[in-house]
C-alpha cells in the first residue's frame, strides 16, 4: 500500500466534500434531453457511490431548458438515503414556489449569479444588482422553509466577453450574498479561464474576507486546468468542491465551452494524494460508464477511459 508522506501531503485537509452537480449542470447542458427514467437510475447509482451532495436539477422555464422539464418527476421518483443531501437550482422566486411544491424531497437551494455584468445579461438577462435584489428574496424565504442555501457566483475567475474579472468585486457579491444568509458560497470558473496561480490568491483572500460560511470551489475543464485548480485551491484549505461525473456539462454562454471537472478524476486525485472524499471510484465510475451509455459516445472524464490506478498491477 503507497501512501503520501506527511511532508509531501503538506497542511492539506484530511477530507473534502463533494457535490455531484452532473444531473444539473451535466444534463442541462447536454444536447439531448435525457429520459426520466434513466436521470432516476443514474442519480440513484450517484446517491450510493458515497458522495453526500448531488444537486438533482433544476426548478426552470421548460421552454428556457427543456432538458430539465421533468425535474420534479425526478426529484419525486429518486429514493434518497438519509445521509445524502440533495440541492435544487433555483433561477428566481417563482422556481423556488415550484419546488417547495416538493419541499419534502429536498434539503439544500442553489442560486447562481453572475460576477460580469455582461454574463449575467446574456444569461438570466438582468443586471447583477437586478439579481442579487432577487436573490436576497429567494434567500430568505428558503431560509424561512428551513432549507440549506447556496450561490454560485459564475465568472468569478474571468468572463468570457469582458475578460479581467475584479477579485475584490467578486469577493464584494459574496459578502453581499453571506449577509442575504447563505450558508455556502460558490465560485464558478464558468468557461475556464482560471489558473492555480490566481485561484490560490482568490481563495485565501476568501477565506480571510468571509467568515462563518463554506465556500466552494467549481471549476471547469475548458482548458484543461480544472484540477490544477481544484489542487491550487484545496492548498488554501478549501474543503468543498463541486464536480461532475463524466465530465458533463459546461456552460451554455458562450456555446462550445464545455466541461465541469470530471467527479472521478476529482476523486482519484485526491484519494490518491490521501485526502478522503468517501467516495467510493469503482462504483462512481459504474455511473460514469452508465450515463455513458445512455449518451452514446465518449466522454470527457480521463479515470472513465484510464480507470481506476491498480498499484497491486492489473495481472496479479
Ligand atoms: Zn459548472
């Protein structure tokens, strides 16, 4: 058994969390839309590969996202083990009135604005105050249900039509959004434009900015960097990751930028490098390889091709 030395391991956490976001941010952003059926098998297969968070789908406009359409049909066919958590997206108020219709099968609300103006506009088209306006609305009244709540702050790293994204601004929002009552915070790096360099600054001055709520790193692959990041940014003692399997979906502004980090290759990182995710690889790579199947072509995620690392060697 090969274990990483202490002085190699460094001051890293001993353990992370993971949210599995692939049945959202992956099926949102896959061409085809996907049958209910086969979301309920993949998410149940996710719910027992040890991962603690998925985020399910999202409550939005069917016409806007037709992929997720059947999101409540989902959320109300899963069969969910008590220790996992389970997220919704909500966009607004009247997303959030559609899911607490479900309120019972959920336990934890995302929320998502936009660093760069120009992002937020081609996305929800509204402006970032627009938004955050709304969202301290969304936030409260989750909050009143009892719920868990999250927001993810997208281009926090850099936008694809306005480029530079100031760090201050971003870390402004969060503050912002921590004083609307979340509970967590999240920084996107929407089209993967981030490098470890600059996610290691970001989030330790986060982490000196923002107090008493968890923040969590989310990364893309676009450019290949997404777990270069996702290292740069555990250094700093981040311990809460989202992911998705396969390496599913992206973002759909602008169209072509692909790629969350893939869950399997987060898990076989970092498990290797000792710090645990609980996540068990061979039975998430069996949902990978699952949903896979269901798209009918090759995915992005590198430990689904390679597989897991076999030390004891693959003949013995
Ligand atoms: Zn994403």
């Amino acid at each position: 058994c090969l274990s990483m030395s202490d002085a190699g391991r460094g001051s890293l956490p001993e353990s992370v969390r993971i949210r599995e976001v692939g049945p959202r941010d992956g099926f949102q952003n896959e061409p085809e839309v996907i049958a209910t059926d086969d979301k309920v098998r993949l998410v149940n297969a996710l719910m027992r590969t040890g991962l603690k968070r998925v985020e399910v789908t999202s409550f939005v406009r069917a016409d806007v996202i037709p992929q997720l359409a059947d999101g409540a049909e989902v959320l109300a066919q899963i069969d969910r083990p008590s220790d996992v958590e389970l997220s919704v997206l909500v966009p607004n108020e009247r997303g959030l009135d559609n899911a607490l219709a479900l309120k019972d099968r959920f336990q934890h609300v995302g929320c998502f604005l936009s660093a760069s103006e120009t992002h937020n506009k081609a996305n929800v088209n509204r402006t970032v105050a627009e938004s955050l306006e709304g969202l301290r609305t969304v936030i409260a009244r989750a909050k009143g249900e009892g719920l868990r709540v999250a927001t993810v702050i997208a281009t926090s790293f850099g936008c694809p039509y306005e480029g530079h994204v100031d760090q201050a601004r971003v870390l402004d929002l969060a503050g912002e959004l921590a004083a609307a009552g979340c509970d967590e915070l999240g920084f996107g790096d929407t089209t993967g434009m981030a490098n470890p360099v600059q996610v290691g600054e970001f989030f330790t001055a986060a982490f000196e900015q923002l107090e008493g709520v968890e923040l969590t790193a989310h990364f893309h692959n676009t450019r290949g960097q997404g777990l270069a990041n996702a290292l740069a940014a555990l250094q700093t003692g981040c311990r809460s990751f989202e992911s998705s399997f396969g390496e599913l979906g992206g973002c759909p502004v602008p169209a072509g930028a692909t790629g969350n980090i893939a869950t399997e290759d987060l898990v076989s990182m970092f498990e290797e490098m000792g710090v645990a995710t609980g996540v068990d690889l061979g039975a998430l790579l069996g949902a990978a390889r699952d949903v896979r199947d269901v798209l009918g072509r090759p995915l992005g995620s590198h430990t689904l091709v390679a597989g897991a690392i076999d030390w004891h060697g693959a003949s013995s």
